[in-house]
C-alpha cells in the first residue's frame, strides 16, 4: 500500500472523530450550530471524501490491471487537500468568531485550493484508467 494512500485513510478516520464530537457538541450547545459548515465538510471532504480517494487509488486501477499512473501527484495531492481543508474550517471558524475580511478571503482561497486538489484526483484516475489497457503477454 502506498503511502499517500495509507495517509488518505488514517486523516479520514481522524476527521470522522472530529466531526462527531463537533456535531455532539452542537446537538449539547445550539449555538454551535453556526459551525454546521464546519461539521459537515469534515464529514464529506474529510471522513467520506478523504476514504474514497484512499481506497479510490489503492483499488481502481488494480480492478482495471493497471498501476497508478502518477503516484506522486497521489502523494500531492494528500497535502493540498489536507493543508487546504485544515485552512478553509479553521479560517471559516475564526470568520464566525470574530468577523474580518482576511478570514473570508482565506477561506475563499483554501475552498478554492480544495478543488484543485479535487482536479489532481481526477486527472489522476482517468489518466490511468482511461487508455486501453495493454495485450497480455505471453
Ligand atoms: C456522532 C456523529 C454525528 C453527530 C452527533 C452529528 C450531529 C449533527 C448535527 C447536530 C447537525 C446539525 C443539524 C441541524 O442543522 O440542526 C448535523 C448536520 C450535518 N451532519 Fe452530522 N452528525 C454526526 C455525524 C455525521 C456524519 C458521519 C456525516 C456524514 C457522513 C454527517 C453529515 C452531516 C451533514 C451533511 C450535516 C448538514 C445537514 C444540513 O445542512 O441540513 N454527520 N450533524
Ligand atoms: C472545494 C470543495 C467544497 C467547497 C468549497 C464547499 C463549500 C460549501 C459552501 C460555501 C456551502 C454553504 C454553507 C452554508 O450554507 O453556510 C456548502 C454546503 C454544503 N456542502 Fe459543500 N463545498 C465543497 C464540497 C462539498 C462536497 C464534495 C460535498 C459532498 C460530498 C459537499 C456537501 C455539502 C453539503 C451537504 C452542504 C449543506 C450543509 C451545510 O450547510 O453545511 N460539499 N458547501
């Protein structure tokens, strides 16, 4: 197993704790709802989002008798997304506490960032699944 991908999964099941205690915390404090954002980019950029690109990369080309054809972009793209979703929550959390342009803006840009790194996983698994795969050898 790669290890961008083992990475992928380990930071997803830390995001699916976080969220949970966030969204107990919410359920105990109504206040808290503010950061429903918060809570479910967690959820679905970092629990469910982060565990398909894990087993996305480990799995799909096996299925399809290929290698991944760019690992290091694989292990890229770990950080940007990761970098850019600690980014955009923490800013967008500031951003609420106490409001200021700059904090709206870095969300903006980490968001942003977030969907490049969403881009790399793209290209990544069609530049790998797409072509046709090569006659077996004899
Ligand atoms: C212990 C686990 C969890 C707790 C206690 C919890 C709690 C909550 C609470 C209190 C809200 C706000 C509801 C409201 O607007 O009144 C919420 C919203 C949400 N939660 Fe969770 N949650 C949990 C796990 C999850 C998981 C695992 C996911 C996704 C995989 C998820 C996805 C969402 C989403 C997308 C919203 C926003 C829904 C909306 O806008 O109406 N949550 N959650
Ligand atoms: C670069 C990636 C993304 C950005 C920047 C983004 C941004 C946003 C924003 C600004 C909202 C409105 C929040 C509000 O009403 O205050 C929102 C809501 C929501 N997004 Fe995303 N989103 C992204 C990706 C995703 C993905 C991949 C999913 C699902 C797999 C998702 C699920 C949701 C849900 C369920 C809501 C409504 C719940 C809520 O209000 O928090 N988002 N998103």
């Amino acid at each position: 197993m790669d290890r961008f991908v083992k990475n992928f999964i380990i930071a997803s099941i830390v995001y699916l704790a976080l969220s949970s205690i966030l969204g107990i915390a919410m359920l105990h404090s109504p206040q808290l709802l503010s950061l429903k954002f918060v809570h479910s980019h967690l959820n679905m950029l970092g629990w469910v989002s982060m565990m398909i690109y894990g087993v996305g990369y480990h799995i799909l080309p096996k299925f399809a008798g290929k290698l991944l054809k760019y690992p290091k972009i694989g292990e890229l793209q770990f950080w940007i997304a990761n970098i850019s979703l600690i980014g955009m929550l923490l800013f967008y959390t500031l951003n609420v506490m106490s409001p200021a342009p700059s904090y709206a803006l870095i969300t903006t840009l980490a968001g942003a960032v977030h969907a490049l790194s969403i881009v790399l996983f793209f290209y990544n698994m069609l530049s790998t699944l797409l072509p046709a795969a090569p006659p077996p050898q004899r």
